[in-house]
C-alpha cells in the first residue's frame, strides 16, 4: 500500500490492503540493533558488539463490538493464520502509520489471541514479526595455519617472519 504516515488514521490497521476491521487499540512497533555487552573481570568497561538490525517486533490490538466485524477478521486471519501447515506462512503487507514510520512493511504474522468479550466488545491481539528474505551467510577466506617442523599447527597462531640471511641457504 502506497500512502504516507499521515494517510489513514491512527485507528486503522491494513493487511495485504484489507481493512481490518473494528479499531485499533495498541500498535508498539519496536525496532532496534543486536547489541552484545560483555564486561571481563578487572577490566574497568564493557566491550560492546554489534550484530547487525534486529527485525521489528510489533504488538497490535484491535477491538470489535459487532457481530459482523468478527465475520470479516474470520476471513482475514484464514489468510494470515499462523497454522497454515508446511512451516512459515508467506510474509503479508501491513500498514499502520506507527509501522510506516519505523518502514516496516512485510510481516509474519506469529501468533494472535482472541479474548472473551467484555461488555459487548472483543480484543484480538496480534503478534507479529518483520520479515527479511533469506540473508546471504558471509564468505570467509580462513587460510590455513603454518605447520611447525613436528606437521602440527602452532598452538598460538604464531607465523614465524622468513629470515632473510637464511633466504636460499642450503641446510642438509
């Protein structure tokens, strides 16, 4: 779906350019990095690695009050269920000006919940995950470690530097 964050409202959730139906309650979108501390003993800070963007994790709400308004989730969520056999359902489209802003769009849907009605309304909360095609592993050239005299690798990873006085020298 081709809008801005401000197209909409803030009340309407789309998924693969259906309209959910109802309101929405909540949308938290949380985006962020894989950060790695690690604090050693006797040293005075941390070592901090980064591991790359972690996907969005996106909790939505949305409330219905009509009998007509479940009818229409029931034929939304069979096309997003997350029981579909045959593993990981496809990725779906999602809007929500929250989402549009963190630019998330495609989505996996992990799971929802659907909670007893209270006074004459139903919750239905998503759980949804942003979605990445599978990502390329990374190549490594990892050469292979010098043998010492023995054929066994040196312990310490050292590589000895070729003396040059010793260059072309005949030992036997």
């Amino acid at each position: 779906m081709s809008m801005n964050w401000l197209d909409g409202s803030f009340d309407q959730f789309f998924v693969d350019d259906n309209l959910m139906p109802g309101r929405v309650r909540k949308c938290d979108c949380l985006v962020g990095r894989d950060i790695e501390r690690v604090k050693e003993d006797g040293v005075d800070t941390p070592e901090t690695k980064d591991n790359g963007y972690e996907g969005a994790v996106i909790d939505v709400e949305i409330e219905l009050w009509r009998a007509e308004q479940a009818a229409t989730l029931g034929t939304i969520l069979a096309g997003i269920s997350p029981r579909q056999a045959g593993g990981l359902a496809s990725p779906h489209s999602i809007f929500h000006p929250i989402t549009n802003v963190a630019n998330v769009v495609r989505v996996y849907f992990e799971s929802y919940k659907l909670s007893m009605p209270q006074k004459g309304r139903m919750i239905v909360a998503f759980k949804i995950f942003e979605w990445f095609p599978e990502g390329q592993k990374k190549k490594t050239n990892q050469s292979k470690k010098p043998k010492d005299d023995d054929g066994g690798a040196f312990e310490d990873g050292f590589v000895p530097e070729p003396d040059p006085a010793n260059v072309g020298a005949d030992f036997s």
